[in-house]
C-alpha cells in the first residue's frame, strides 16, 4: 500500500505569493494522487497546478487569495489501500493566531490587514457576529483589526469537532496503515485512540501523533485479530466529540495437513514427511490429518511362506484374487489360500500395533476438547482433526503428539469472503414530512446478504413502527415519522456500517428566541411546536443554569425561565436556543438542475435550490467555472444560479453544482452551430 515517508511543511505566505506543498511516497504503481483543502477536492487547472514525478508530487497555488487558507492534504491510493498526509497554509493577514489562556484572564485577538481603507471589519465566534458589549471591544487602528474579550470562560473556548473524519480502510495481513483525522477546537487539544473499548498506547506496532490539525494513528504489520472498530476522540476544555471507523484486515490461511508417520516395532516412530500448507475460509469446515504408515516386521513363520503369492495380493481386491492368480500362471491354489489367512492375520495384527499408540491434539498448548464444533476421526492408519464452522478464535498454534513426537505450526485464516459484497445503490439522506412514512433504500452485489438496521448504537427489529425487505434490493421502512425518528440511521453489511439521516421537512422550529430583560421583569415563557425539545437559556451569550436565582423549568411544549432578585446591574439580552436536530443535517440539493437544450447565441440559465445557505461550486466537464464576461454565478436566498451568455458550440457538456455533501449535475446540449 501507499506511505508517505516525506510529508508537506505548513507554510505561511502573503496575498498574491505563490505556495508549493511537496511530499514524496512508496508503494506498488499505478497509484491515484488527489488533493484536497478543507475536505473539498482540487480539480487541475486555473489557480493550481499539480505533478508527480518519480513519487514525488506537488500542488502548487499559483496566486495566493485569502479563499486558499486551510488545510491541504494530500491522498494516495492503489489496489492495496491508501495513505494521506496533511499541511496548513496560512495567508498572512488573514486570521489572527489561536491562543491559549487562563480562565477568568482578558485576552485579545489582532490580524493584520491590507488593501485601501477605510476597512469595514467584523468579527465572528462561531458564525455569529460579535459586536462591542461589556463582554467584546471591536477596534482598529493603523492597519490593525483587534477584538478584545473580557474575563474569558469555557462558553468562549471553540469546542473540538472534526474538519475530515477517518476513513475506514480494507487491508491485507501485514501491511502498515494510517488512520488520519482532520480536527480543530481551541487548543490545547488532547486525541485519544480506541480499539473497541480499549485505549490504544503507543509501542512497536503502534504509533500516535498529532501536528498542527492533523491527528494520526499508525499501526504496524497488521493482521486478522486486529480487524474490528476504531475511534478517535478529541476533547478540550469546552467538550469532547469522538468518531468511529473500521479496520478490516484480511489474511492468507495456513493450515496444518499431512502428517506422514512411520511405526516399525524394531524402531521408534518418526515422522518421515512434514506439514504443507492450504488455504482455508472463515465458515467452512477444516480437516487435519495424520497418516500413521507402519511397516511390519517379517516373523519367521512369514518368511516360510511363499512371499512371492504374498506380495502379489497384498494390494488387489479380494474380488480379484483369482483373476490375478491366474494371470501370473499360479495354480497352487492351496498355497493362495494360506497366503490369503496370513494377509488377513497381518493386517488384522498391525491394526492391533497402530492402536497402541496415542494421538493427543492441542491450540496454543492446550488439549482440545473433543465434542461440539471439534470431532476426530481414526481410519486405519489415518487420524483426522474436523473443526466445524471455523471461526476466527480457532487461529492459533496447534501441536499433535503421538506418543513423545510432536509436530506444530501456526494455524491463520482467510477472513474475506470468496466476493465481498459491494452497494450497486449506496444508502442516501432523506427528508420527509411529518406523519409520512419515510424509507431508506439501497442495493447490493447479491441476493444472500445479511444486514442489520440501526437507529444511532440501537439495533432495529422488526414492529408496527419499522418494516425490513431482503435480497439484492433492501430497505427500511419507518411509518408514521415524528420528531423522535430524526437522526442518524445505518445499515450493516460484513460488520462495516453505512450511516444516513432522516430529516423532518417543512416549517422548522425557530432556533433562538431572543428577549430583552428589564427591572422588574423576572418571567420568560414560551411555547413550541413539538414537545420534549432541549432548550438551552443565556445571558448576553453566557449559558444560564438553575441555581438560587435562576429557575429554569419546561412541561410539554412549554419552556420558561424565572429571573430573581434582578437589578439594574442584570439588564441584559436573554437568548432560549432552539436545538432541532433537523437542523443539523447535511445540506442538501432540494430542487435539482434540469438538462437544458440550449439555441444558438440564446442565454442559458441553470438554476438549483439548497436546503441551507452554503457555499457552492460550480464545473463543466470537471474543471472549475470561474465568473468572467461571459458566465455568471449568482446567489439568490437557497437559489444557485449559473448563467451563460451568447450560447457557442464549447458550452455543450455536463455541468455540476456541488455543496460538498451533495451534487447536482445537468447536460447542455443542442444543435449550436460551430463560428465561421
């Protein structure tokens, strides 16, 4: 798989410079780079320019604006699996520098500007503007944009949350593998790893770091038993939020086989042949076998006998004894008969010899109990070890004795099926109204997978509420959808999860009331629409908790807020936020771009609608459209507009909107006359 063993520096330019990340990687050809800044891909072209020579590859920004801030990371990917790796670019004057201080202290942030005043400049904490109060001073002066906060506490500290989650990664056994998560939240910032329940600790096999936003987690030569779910959790001063992905690590299978032993009662047995490898499956039933091979030893009233008659049947069916006989010109047939009893009194006295000896089974030093999913079988001279239904806590090392022999080897397992299954129709956000039924669907490669549906970490079951399909085309059915089945929901396939939301369309609960408090008013009230809605209280920004002079109380749809003792001192604004979970689902195109036949030197107008107001992009044919004389790119309210002026021949192709965690994708197409 790919490594990255020379990773980009964080660099720190001025607007109009040029800045150049350079990283160099190992691993099998071909393999797919790809770049990417704040999680969005880079497409080649325009104000980029992208190489890779001899593993060596570089992303350079031509012309440094304040838009090319962030986080670029880079991405190599093969057949065998992928790596990434990670760098800042910082515009100077841009942002002021993240600080760290102590609670109750008074602190400012500055940032450099440049351009031609006047500057009108505006300062946010999280999206929301901050203007000057007893709380924030707002100057500028000489170039120089400063905010102050006075007597600085946890409601001023940026939570921890995830810019890039980690992917989950499919792997074979031995290979070295990189987790990578992208975080931000005021620091100091402190990343912890988890296998299942366990913290991961660093040591030959394992390695952890964090640098700048970056936060890694390196294993080592990994295999089978270390398949199984990861999570990365970041926390600060202001909170904790954590992750989860899924490392599945699949493995060549040996097996113990043929065991070949020698019994001569002059000699002390030996092996005279040693063990081979297989390939085995995880589910199918695995047999190990020994084959006692015994020589006997000739007694004096053998050699008496005609050896020759002896010799001849002792291969043959009985059935053909005579046929054999007669082949080979033998018409003693009282001579045959003896040979025959002795034949038969020399196996039956070798049987007897074979059963002296004692065959023990063990896994990992232990004797296996024989019973359950583990049986042998002894056939003659061959012993057999059948263990049904493999699983893989019978990998280990597994050791068979005969008498003071002992032979052993590692026993490992073939975790991935014959054809892993693969989504034909991936599972996808929905949004429905309330009282509707709401459905999620998707498909799969074949008609024999086993999936489970699940509703955050609870397994769902079948019930008037939930309906189940199986087959190729699978789906979950919610009926009757309300404010409770909003949330995230998944589907299970192979142990590797596939989340989605459900969202609750039309009118959306208002998320902030705002109320200004005065000298004798002491009650808050107001009412929503659903009930059992968390309401969180401030006061001028500061999160407001029940306590001697503050009653905080809600029944139903009701919430209220009681003020006591309130005096000049406590005018202020009081703020109830509204947390609807429908509103912190992923936009979303609601109405889509339509393919468009476009006339020559006629206008054409692509237009699409968003489920919130977020930035877009737009592209043709996958390279980035810019505004020029020609194309503009409006923003109306949730309304994305692109139009084209004087339609030609080139404006024919695909065109795509794309919000980051949704696109939407139109062709222009039409008989446009080529210019003379």
């Amino acid at each position: 798989p790919p490594f990255f063993d020379v990773k980009p520096v964080s660099i720190d330019v001025a607007i109009g410079e040029s800045a150049t990340f350079k990283c160099h990687m190992t691993g099998s050809a071909p393999m797919r780079i790809t770049w990417t800044r704040d999680n969005r891909e880079i497409r080649p072209g325009g104000n980029y320019k992208m190489t890779l020579v001899e593993n060596t590859a570089s992303l350079t920004v031509l012309k440094v604006g304040k838009g090319d801030a962030g986080l670029y990371t880079c991405t190599a990917s093969n057949s065998v699996g992928k790596d990434a790796c990670a760098a800042q670019l910082a515009v100077q004057g841009i942002a002021p520098h993240p600080v760290e201080t102590l609670k109750g202290s008074d602190i400012h942030l500055e940032c450099a500007l440049q351009g031609t005043p006047p500057f009108q400049i505006s300062w946010y904490k999280d999206k929301r503007e901050i203007r000057s109060s007893k709380k924030y001073k707002v100057m500028s002066e000489n170039y120089i944009a400063t905010l102050h906060i006075l007597s600085v506490d946890t409601a001023d500290v940026e939570p921890p949350s995830f810019v890039k989650k980690p992917e989950p990664l499919d792997v074979l056994s031995g290979a070295n593998i990189t987790f990578t998560s992208i975080i931000k939240g005021s620091p100091p910032l402190e990343v912890k790893w988890f296998r299942g329940s366990v913290e991961l600790v660093p040591g030959p096999r394992c390695n952890m770091t964090l640098q700048d936003s970056l936060a890694e987690l390196e294993l080592f030569d990994v295999h089978p038993l270390e398949s199984g779910d990861y999570t990365c959790q970041v926390s600060n001063e202001a909170g904790k939020i954590s992750c989860t992905t899924h490392l599945f690590v699949k493995g060549l299978s040996r097996v113990l086989l043929l065991m070949l032993l020698k019994d001569d009662l002059l000699l002390p047995p030996s092996f005279t042949r040693k063990l081979r490898d297989v390939h085995e499956t995880v589910g199918l039933p695995l047999t190990s076998v020994i084959d006692l091979h015994s020589t006997p030893t000739k007694r004096k009233e053998e050699e008496e006998q005609p050896i020759d008659i002896l010799e001849l049947l002792k291969n043959v069916d009985p059935k053909e004894y005579e046929k054999y006989a007669r082949m080979y010109g033998i018409t003693d047939f009282r001579g045959l008969l003896q040979a025959f009893e002795l034949l038969k009194q020399t196996q039956a006295e070798e049987s007897h010899r074979l059963v002296r000896h004692s065959v023990t089974w063990y896994r990992n030093g232990r004797p296996i109990k024989i019973g359950g999913r583990y049986s042998t079988q002894v056939s003659d001279k061959v012993h057999k070890l059948i263990i049904k239904d493999v699983r893989t806590e019978d990998e280990g090392q597994y050791t068979c004795k005969l008498d003071s022999l002992e032979t052993t080897l590692m026993y490992f397992f073939f975790l991935k099926t014959a054809e892993p299954i693969q989504f034909t129709k991936s599972i996808q956000n929905i949004v429905v109204s309330e009282h509707q039924s709401a459905t999620f669907e998707c498909e799969v490669s074949f008609d024999d997978a086993v999936v489970t549906w699940y509703k955050g970490p609870t397994e769902l079951r079948e019930s008037p509420k939930y309906s189940f399909r199986k087959g190729n085309k699978i789906f979950l059915k919610i009926k009757n959808a309300g404010p409770a089945d909003v949330g995230e929901y998944a589907v299970e396939v192979e142990g590797r999860r596939y989340p989605a939301k459900l969202t609750l369309g039309g009118k959306e609960a208002i998320p902030w009331i705002i109320f200004s408090l005065l000298v004798g008013q002491s009650q808050f009230q107001f009412e929503l629409s659903h009930e059992d809605m968390p309401v969180k209280w401030f006061k001028n920004d500061k999160r407001l908790h029940t306590s001697r002079t503050v009653l905080i109380t809600s029944e139903g749809k009701v919430h209220k807020l009681e003020m006591r003792e309130v005096t000049l001192d406590d005018i202020s604004e009081i703020k109830a936020v509204v947390k609807d979970m429908s509103t912190q689902a992923d936009p979303y195109f609601t109405v889509k771009l339509q393919d468009y036949s476009a006339v020559e030197k006629d206008d054409i107008t692509l237009e699409c609608e968003l489920s919130k107001d977020v930035p877009v992009k737009w592209y043709k044919d996958g390279e980035e459209l810019i505004a020029s004389n020609r194309i503009s790119i409006k923003t109306d309210g949730l309304r994305r507009i692109l139009k084209i002026k004087k339609a030609a021949e080139s404006d024919k192709g695909l065109y795509e909107c794309d919000c980051g965690t949704d696109k939407t994708s139109a062709n222009i197409s039409g008989e446009i006359p080529k210019p003379l």
